[in-house]
C-alpha cells in the first residue's frame, strides 16, 4: 500500500493539471480563431475576373448588313461569318467585355453542343465554355430559329422571284398555308439549342441564377410602306403586299413562337419585332438615311476576301439585315432590358428617336 501524499505532490499535481487544461483550452481557441481567420476568407473569396457578355446566333445578331467584318469572317477559307465590330452585343453597356460567337447563316444546331460544322466553326455552346470559364459572364443573348424551318433566307429570295414573275403567284399566298407549321417545327429545335446554352454554362461552374439568359426575336426588315412603282428599282424588289404580310403577320407570329419557347424554357424575352418600324428597308423614299434595315445589297469586296466562292449568294449576303444604326439602337434596348431586371419586354422607338426596352 501507498502512503500518505503530500502536500507538496498534491499542490505540484493540481498546478500542472491546471496548466494541462488551460493549454488544451488554449489550443481549441487558438484552432477556432484559425477556423474564423480562415472559412470567411474561402467562402467570400472575390471573382476578379473581368466581367462579359456573350452573344450566340445566327446573321442578325452576328452583325451581318453593320459591315466592319472581323478578319477571318469575310469568306476567307470559306468563313462567311460576317461578325462586325458594330454587331448589337458590342454596343452593349453590360460588362467590361463583349464576344461575339454568332455566325451569318447558322441554325439552333449550330449554337447548341452538337457536332456540327457552320463556315468551318464548330458548336457555339462548346465554345461558350471556354470564354465563361476565364471571364464572369453577366448576360448571354442568343438569337436563332429564322434559319431553320421558317428558312428566312430562302424565303426573301422566294418573294423577290414573285416580284420578278409578276404574273406568277404571291409569296404570301403560300407562305400563308406553311408558316404556321413551319414555326411549329422551329421551336422544339430552338428549346434543345437554349437547353444547351445553359447547359454550357453549367459546366463553366455558372448556376441558372447567377447571369441573365436573354431569347430575342427579329425585327421585321421590309414594310409596306414605301413607295408603290418606284420600290423595286429602289433596291426592295417584293410586292406590296408580300411584303405588308410579312411585317404584319410572319415576323409578329415567329416572336410569338420564339416567346413561347422562352417560356418553356425559363429564360428572359426581348421581342424585336416591331425594332425597327417605319424605319424598315426603302421606308424612306429615295434616301436610305434614317433607315435601320439595309435594302438589297451587292457587295463585289466579297470576290475579293471570299473569291469565287462568293459567287452568288454570297454577293448579296448583306441585303435585309439591321444595320450599324440599327445595332447601336439594339444594343442599347438590350442594355436598358437586362439593366432593368424585367423577364420580357420589346424594343420600341421613343419620342426621343431611340429604341427603348418597354414592358
């Protein structure tokens, strides 16, 4: 058996278990002041990365019809892209920069992740990622569907034969009987290139909630309004009433279309149909001053950057597409829209002269 303690054993145990808690009490402190150091720090860390928007699509938000074509995009090794440095997104006052991924001629497959090849560039959700990841995308605007079923290109092309055939029938006759069902057969195509859009953004590390996705439609680029014997030679060459049709009843049915795809979707709607009213291509008589849609135009530089390959259609590309003014005037509507905070509204002219985003 053990003896007695004493008390100086006793006393020199209790002060070193003291010591023993206070060090270990000392060590939790000093372990949660790191923990407060450093979690605030890791959960609030700043994103310096520049600020930027982005738009996806094909010619009327590529810039097609403002000239001022980037290098590389004028028909050189087939590119026929035709983005401008005047395009919509770059008159924008959204972020600190702006990219232009949209392409003359391209359809909802070509802006979505599929493997598809449009003037030798590839998908333009794919390339997306890339540029969200080294910058924080603030806005997205994609503007598609006209090249698909409604096939606006071939569509103008079609009137102008039926002003050419003067005894032949209207365009609107048929268009009249097809519109309908061919939009019925753009949108799904449309929804699946949106899906992907923000798709691509996911995996960029963006959430739904964190930038603005924004659908436009399309402003009408002819109207009926403009002089009846001398409209042809004046560079539109449509009947007056092919072309009353299609700003009063195709343009207005295809934002329609493309409204109910953004709400299916989820995603911010900018109906542009009525951007440009009254200042529609050979809206203006003799002069093309003040207009905001560019009349039929031939463009013989393209044999220069694109050679023979511009041969034809290519030559023409240009004609009724929104003009410089016409992109400054919607980059600014697109400015005050996203700005705004609104889930829809459309670009109208004030009675200032400017475009503005009216809900």
């Amino acid at each position: 058996m053990s003896g007695p303690v004493p008390w100086s054993t006793l006393i020199t145990q209790g002060v070193a278990m003291s010591w023993n808690r206070v060090a270990s009490a000392g060590g939790a402190l000093l372990l949660a002041a790191a923990a407060v150091v450093v979690l605030p720090g890791a959960a609030g860390a700043v994103d310096d990365r520049p600020t930027a928007v982005v738009s996806l699509g094909d010619s009327a938000i590529s810039g097609e019809g403002a000239g001022s074509y980037e290098p590389g995009t004028m028909g050189e090794n087939g590119n026929w892209c035709h983005r401008s440095t005047q395009a919509m997104v770059h008159r924008t006052r959204l972020a600190d920069r702006t990219f232009n991924l949209a392409c003359s001629g391209a359809d909802s497959a070509n802006v979505s992740l599929a493997d598809t090849v449009h003037y030798t560039e590839g998908s333009q959700a794919r390339r997306l990622i890339d540029i969200a990841r080294q910058n924080r995308v603030t806005a997205v605007v994609v503007q598609v569907g006209a090249n698909d079923d409604p096939r606006f290109a071939d569509t103008m092309v079609d009137c102008v034969a039926a002003w050419v055939n003067a005894l032949g029938p209207s365009c609107r006759s048929r268009l009249q009987a097809e519109w309908p069902s061919r939009l019925a057969a753009m949108a799904p195509k449309v929804e699946q290139a949106v899906r992907d859009v923000r798709s691509a953004m996911s995996q960029a590390g963006y959430a739904d909630s964190s930038y603005s996705f924004v659908l436009t439609s399309y402003a009408s680029p002819v109207t009926e309004k403009m002089d009846r014997l001398l409209h042809g030679p004046q560079g539109c060459p449509l009947r007056i009433d092919d072309a009353g049709y299609g700003r009063t009843v195709a343009v207005p049915q295809l934002s329609e279309a493309l409204r109910g795809v953004a709400t299916r979707t989820g995603v911010k709607f900018l109906d542009l149909s009525r951007a440009t009213e009254n200042r529609e291509a050979c809206s203006k008589g003799i002069t093309t001053s003040g207009e905001w849609q560019r009349r039929l135009t031939v463009d013989p530089y393209a044999l220069v950057t694109g050679g023979l390959d511009a041969i034809g259609l290519h030559l023409a590309q240009q004609s009724f597409h929104p003009n410089a003014a016409a992109h400054g005037q919607l980059g600014r509507c697109l400015t005050e829209f996203v700005t705004s905070g609104a889930g829809s509204a459309r670009c109208l002219e004030g009675s200032d002269g400017n475009l503005h985003a009216v809900a």
